[in-house]
C-alpha cells in the first residue's frame, strides 16, 4: 500500500480500521467522483434527451468493469443495491415445486437465512443446513466430503465464497461438480459479500449459477450499490419476481398480447431508477485501489499480514483461532475463551480507536485486513489485546 492512497481516506486518519468485510472507508477521489456526476446530473438533467446518453454510458462502463473483475459477459451482469437484494430477488424467480430441497450452510448472513426460511415457508420447500462451523481443521477435502452427505435431494445450494464469519474460502468448483451429480436441475447461488474486492474471483464466478457483490466492502465504494452475476441457464429458466421498466425490452406496448415482456439478459432482473452517481464512485474506488498494488499481487501482502496476526494470536493459550495457518486472505477470526461480554471487549478496543468487530453465530472476534492495513496497526492491535487480556 502507497501512504499516498491512505492519505486519501479521511476515516483512516484517527483511526486503527479492521471492519473492511462491514464496510470498506471510502476515498475522497471516490467521493468527488459521485458529486461530480450528482452535478453534471443536473445540469444536463434531470429527465431531458442529454441525459439518457450519460446514464446509459455510465451503466456500461460499470457493468464492464464488474463483468472483467468477475471473468464473465456484461449480458450476465445486473446491478442492484446490495448483497441481500442481490441474492433474494432472483432467488426468489426460480420456478419451485412442493418438497423442493434447499441446502444453506450455517456460516450464512443472517439477512439471507431469514430470506431463505420464509421463501421455504411460502412454497412448501425443505430446508437443510449444511454444518461447517462443527469441521474441525476446516479445509477443502473436508468441507467437499461433508457437503456430500447433504446434496442428496438439494435443488439449490447457498453458499459464500468466503465465509463471513471464518474467513475460509469455499471450493465453489468442486461443490458445484457435485451438486450437479446429484441434480441437473439444480442451482449453485454464492453470497459474495467477502470477496469481491478481496480476493481474486474471475474465474470463480463462473462455477456458480448466481454470484452477489457489493460496492461497500471490500472494494470500498459507495453504499446502496451492489451487483450479480447470473448464468444463462439461470436466465432462461427464472422469471422476477419484482419487474418494474428496467426489466422490460420496450416500454411501449406494454398492453399488448406478448410472450416475452421481459430482457434476455440480466437486465430483466434490474428493477427501476436507481443512483447512478454511485457507479463513478465505485469505479474510481476499483481503479485506486488497483492502482496501488494490482489485483494478482495483493493476496500475498495481504496474506502475510493476517498470517503475521494469526501467528502472534496464536502465542496466547487463551486464544483459539478459526482457521489453521497458513491463511489465504484478510480475514482472521478468533475467540477470547475466557472474554464472556465480546461487546464489552469491543467497546474497550474502539475507546484505543481500534475497531474489530463480533461476528455472530459462533460470537467470535473477526479482523479484517485489508491492503491499506499497515503492519504497525497489527502491532498496536495485538498489544491492546494482550492488556485487555491480563
Ligand atoms: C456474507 C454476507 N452476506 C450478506 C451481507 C449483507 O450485506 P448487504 O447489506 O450488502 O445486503 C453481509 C454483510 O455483512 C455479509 O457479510
């Protein structure tokens, strides 16, 4: 990281940030680059011929710089606001039949289970929950032989990418091989929220049948923007299950007889206006970043500072880490046995301006790190820890 690039995030400046998997500070230039286009906006806008040229061009080049991070077409991209819109709107346009088999694992947000229970209420659908946080020594062969046990009937599969409250990255190819050994039929849906921005995830994207991300995290854009990918099969065989006029391929005629109202693409699943300044926010973020340290090359530097914490952690008996070492990216959980009041702990950090956070289901401390994390916040971190522990 460039001191360049932290000198343009004002909420950095007094404070020890880990809560990028919240929410990721957003720059200044970002911040300008949202005024900006509010003003230009309005003075071309706000509804007159000048203005559709502009909103269209600035969907465009975010859509294609979202479907280049994801490794996949700008047809398969929409946008929405966020995670949770991004996973439940189209999740809800799969066509059910009763007795239809959901398998969520238990390291889901809890927004997206509580969706999930009341989707499943509603079309009489079987809801399992695939077990993770009992896998001791998480790892790949483990998790892909657990998930066997429960495919069996599974129509769909919900699943992060890297999970929110472990920070461990899911083998989403090889859960998807053997989803469609057991159904054909079935869909793979991935919660992105800890990804994107993160990790490298073209190519990864395109195993799974729908893939949400949003701008406020790890990316560090604006709030209230978000996107997903989905596949063609999921296009084809889905329907909305909210349409307003983005969805549509034309306005007019909207009464006549039709087939098909709907895009053939992802757009069907867009719904209707939405804050278009927020898209040069969220690009100008992507491209600073990617600027101070490219995309292939910040895993290793963020990952050798969470494996600095996580081998510092472990020193302390009174420590228990979730994952085993070494860590591939910025997330680092762990728990305080002997700290029962976790908010207490946490309210004692953020009086040092050192913010982490508590995680629920299991009620863990999780550390984000980010590529503007600076070894001497992980220093100051662990000493404040070490005091709180004595
Ligand atoms: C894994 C995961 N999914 C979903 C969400 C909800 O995100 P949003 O507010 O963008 O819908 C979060 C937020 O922390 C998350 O970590």
């Amino acid at each position: 990281m460039t001191t360049n690039l932290r000198s343009l995030i004002p909420s950095l400046k007094d404070k020890i940030y880990f809560n990028y998997g919240g929410q990721g500070p957003l720059p200044t230039p970002s911040l300008k680059k949202i005024i900006n286009s509010w003003e230009k906006l309005q003075e071309i806008g706000p509804f007159t011929n000048k203005v559709w040229p502009y909103i269209n061009n600035e969907v465009i080049l975010t859509k294609k710089l979202i479907a280049k991070l994801m490794g996949v077409k700008i047809k398969n991209i929409a946008l929405s606001e966020n995670i949770s819109t991004g996973m439940v709107l189209p999740l809800w346009g799969i066509d059910f039949i009763d007795g239809d088999e959901i398998l969520i694992s238990d390291c889901e947000h809890p927004g997206i289970v509580a969706a999930v229970r009341e989707l499943c209420q509603r079309y009489k659908l079987r809801l399992n929950i695939f077990p993770i946080q009992k896998i001791s020594n998480l790892n790949d062969e483990l998790v892909i032989h657990e998930n066997k046990k429960y495919l069996k009937n599974t129509k769909i599969l919900i699943i992060s990418h890297v999970l929110w409250n472990f920070g461990y990255e899911v083998p989403l190819k090889e859960l998807k091989n053997e989803l469609e050994k057991v159904n054909k039929n079935s869909y793979l849906i991935v919660d992105g929220a800890q990804s994107f921005g993160h990790i490298e995830i073209e190519e990864k994207v395109r195993n799974s049948d729908l893939y949400a991300i949003t701008s406020h995290k790890w990316a560090c854009g604006p709030e209230g923007l978000g996107a997903f990918y989905v596949s063609d099969r999921f296009i084809g065989r889905t329907r909305p299950t909210i349409i307003g006029w983005k969805s549509l391929k034309k306005e007019q005629g909207i009464y006549e007889p039709s087939d098909n109202l709907l895009h053939e693409d992802a757009r069907k699943f867009e719904i209707a206006t939405s804050c278009i300044p927020l898209l040069a926010g969220l690009r100008e973020s992507l491209s600073l970043f990617e600027n101070d340290i490219p995309n292939n090359k910040k895993n290793k530097i963020i990952s050798a500072m969470s494996n600095k914490l996580w081998f510092e952690l472990n020193q302390f008996k009174d420590i228990e880490l979730a994952l085993k070492s070494p860590l591939k990216n910025g997330i680092v959980s762990f728990n305080v046995n002997r700290v029962i009041d976790k908010n207490a702990f946490i309210k004692k950090l953020g009086l040092k301006k050192i913010w982490i956070r508590v995680i629920e289901d299991p009620k863990w401390f999780r550390v984000c790190i980010h590529q503007i994390t600076q070894e001497d916040e992980i220093d100051l971190l662990l000493n404040e820890v070490k005091l709180l522990m004595k």
